[in-house]
C-alpha cells in the first residue's frame, strides 16, 4: 500500500473518530452550560369597560334611482337602470314597450334593461317587499341623432 493512500486512511479515521465523539458526547456537555432565560416582563393593559356593539337598526324600506338621471337624453334605444332598495326585494323596472323583473341580493343593488321608443319615455321601477310596495318614476328622452 503506498503512503498517501495510508495518509487518506487514518485522517479519514480520525475525523469519523472525532465526529462520533462530539455525536456522544454534546447532549451531557450541553447540561453543564449555564441556563439562559429571558427575563419576564409584564404589560398591563388599561381595563375598558366593555360595551356591547351597536346592532345596526334595519333600514326603512325605500328605493333609490342611480341610473339614469332626471330628464336625461339617451341616444342607445337599450337603457339601464340601477339603484337600490330593501334586500331580497323583487324590483320591476317598466318602460314604454317592455318590463323587466330581478331579484335583489343582501347589498340593496338592483339592475334592470329596457327599450326606449324615440321621445319621451317615463320609466317606472316599482319595488315589492316583504309586506311593503313602493315606486318612482324617471323620465328619459330618445332621440337616435347625435348632438
């Protein structure tokens, strides 16, 4: 056997040697070490007196027109018509030649489409609760020309 493969031999023996030995060896070397705490501090909060929370009144029945505006002129026969109103409500939005009927969710909002015939049109949105009815108009002018 030729010397470095003797060399390679023996310090491979020893770093296993010295490996194993801290292995062994570490856990009851760690004991003797000193305990480190964190010293303990203590925050004291200010005590408030608990209140419950304020349990939100339900809103008064209403209904609202969003879109569209008071006297407006459209020029697209197909208009929308948005607003809110009580949740869960069933909202009919009734134009000049066609109705259209939804259901609104839990946020109050309601979209419905209808035709416009060229002129005056006066748009009913007319929304039915639980027990409760209410209704508004909007008039709305079409013209197809452009300004």
């Amino acid at each position: 056997m030729n010397r470095d493969a003797l060399l390679a031999t023996l310090i491979g023996l020893g770093l296993g040697l010295v490996i194993t030995g801290a292995l062994i060896l570490t856990p009851s070397l760690l004991r003797l070490l000193p305990k480190i705490t964190l010293p303990k501090v203590a925050v004291s909060m200010p005590k408030s007196a608990k209140t419950p929370a304020p349990r939100p009144t339900p809103a008064a029945f209403g209904l609202t027109v969003d879109s569209p505006l008071p006297n407006a002129i459209e020029h697209k026969t197909d208009l929308i018509v948005s607003g809110t109103t009580g949740a869960g409500a069933t909202v009919v939005v009734q134009g000049l030649t066609d109705d259209d009927v939804t259901v609104v969710g839990k946020d109050g909002k309601y979209v419905g489409k209808i035709t416009l015939s060229e002129g005056k049109n006066t748009v009913t949105v007319t929304s039915y609760g639980k027990d409760k009815q209410k209704g508004t108009s909007v008039v709305v002018y079409y013209t197809p020309e452009s300004l």
